[in-house]
C-alpha cells in the first residue's frame, strides 16, 4: 500500500494490525525475514512491515518499498528508543525535528600510521552527522500544543489517540549504526571508547531527545527520493516507545509496552492514514 508502518518485530506488526478494519487482504514474510501485512485502516490502505533493526534493514525496506509501488508514498516508522534528554520511560517520542546519523568512526581504532585521514578528529571513537528533516505534516498531524495543562511534558505537546490526549516527547532524533558501541553502551570486552559518548552527544546537539537505529536512513532516503522524483517523493516520519533512559538509567516495566504500543500504534495509524 502507498501508506506503510515499518516496525522492528513481528509482535509489534501483529499488535498493530488489530486496528485494522477487519483480516489481513495480504500477508507475507519474506526470506530475509521480512513480514508485511496488508488491509485497510477506515478505509484507507496501509501495510505493516516488521523488518527488524538497523539501517541497513531500513535502507532495503524502502528501497524495496519504492521499487514495488508507483507514485507519493508515505512511510511512518514505529519503533522503541531510549531518551537522551528530557523524556521519559513510557513516554511516546516523535522525531519531529529529524535526525542525525551517528557513526562510529573505525579509523580512530587503527594505527595513526594507517588512517585514511590525517584530519585529528578521526581519532574520536564515534561522529555525528549534520540532521535531516522528517516530514513536517506528517509528524504532527496528531499532536498539538498545550503548555497550560499542568501536566504536560517539558515539550509541551501531546498526542491525540482515541479521544485522548497522551503527552509525547518532541525533538530531535539520533540514529546509531550499531545497538552496542554507538549508543554508549560499556562492554568490557571491547575497546570502545564510548563512556562519555551520550554526554558528549548532547554537549555537541543539546536538542538531541532520542536515541535508536532508524530514523536518520529513513529521512535521508525519503530526501534523496523528493530530489530523484519530486512527483512521487516519499514523505517520512518516526514515532518511538521510550523503553530506557539513558541519562539516569532506567528501564521501561514490561506491562507498559503493550500499552504503549496499542496507544502508539493507533496514533501512527491515525495520524497516516486520515489526514494529507
């Protein structure tokens, strides 16, 4: 369908597609792992698409999406992330401002002697690109501004889901390339580098909310693909559970996530599928 919600899990798609009008039109997973689910959404065609983590899943998702479809398409991703700034555990983040790329950076672990570049920089362990945006109308098509409600988040927005409001997190996204490394987290068995990582993540963006592996790749195809055809450009944003905070290390209690991804889903579906 030319309206799709990638997800990492298989779980998460199934959960999802109980929103749907009624049975699948169209199920299928694919050699490389990946299961689509096709139906209607109040009448609106969309699909479901688990394909598991990473940018390099994300980059054949929508390559592959692009190749198989024929005009505008329209891509919401649905995943997990930890906060980095002011969210919470079971708050829902929207990557609104977009994303940053954050890599690590391999030279940094060879002998100056073998470095490509001679430039110094490329002994830190990891570096940030420069963001690219997410689709403005598509990221807050559900959510709108309430700072006098007293119990809103720091952000000051919510999402409406259900006749409901629920607060949301919005900002700017970071992606990592790797799950252990770039995403600071210490494995004592390896020489990363990366204890300070976070902090200095934000030190370089203090806008950066979020943290997960995605989004960027996401964005940055949805880019190139307005630059190659602007007549069937790809309009991209992110909605993410917030499963750990990073800053104070917590985690999320396993009765949340099923909430949250009932409420989360709904809005993503909601927030694609009913308005332009």
């Amino acid at each position: 369908a030319p309206r799709v919600v990638p997800v990492g899990d298989m779980l998460r798609a199934r959960t999802l597609a109980t929103h749907l009008d009624g049975p699948p039109a169209f199920e299928h997973t694919s050699k490389r792992g990946f299961h689509a689910i096709t139906g209607t959404f109040r009448g609106v065609p969309v699909s479901i698409v688990a394909i598991g983590m990473g940018i390099g899943n994300m980059d054949m998702f929508v390559r592959e999406v692009r190749a198989t479809t024929s005009g505008p398409l329209r891509i919401v991703r649905f995943g997990s992330c930890g906060a980095v700034g002011q969210g919470h555990c079971g708050q829902i983040a929207v990557a609104a401002h977009g994303a940053v790329m954050l890599t690590r950076h391999y030279d940094a672990f060879l002998p100056a002697a073998t470095r490509t570049s001679p430039d110094p920089s490329a002994s830190t362990p990891a570096s940030a690109s420069a963001s690219t945006p997410a689709s403005a109308s598509v990221s807050t098509a559900h959510v709108v501004t309430d700072k006098a409600d007293a119990a809103a988040t720091t952000a000051g927005s919510r999402v409406l889901c259900g006749g409901r409001y629920h607060h949301v997190i919005c900002g700017l996204n970071a992606t990592a390339d790797t799950f252990y490394a770039s995403q600071g987290r210490a494995d004592p068995h390896f020489d990363d580098g990366n204890a300070s990582l976070i902090a200095e993540l934000r030190a370089l963006e203090p806008a950066i909310e979020t943290l997960e592996m995605e989004n960027f790749m996401l964005f940055h195809l949805a880019a190139c693909s307005a630059a190659a055809d602007p007549a069937s450009q790809i309009r991209a944003a992110a909605c993410a559970m917030i499963f750990a905070d990073r800053v104070n290390n917590a985690f999320i209690e396993s009765a949340q996530v099923a909430i949250l991804e009932k409420v989360g889903g709904l809005a993503v579906l909601e927030a694609l599928c009913l308005h332009d």
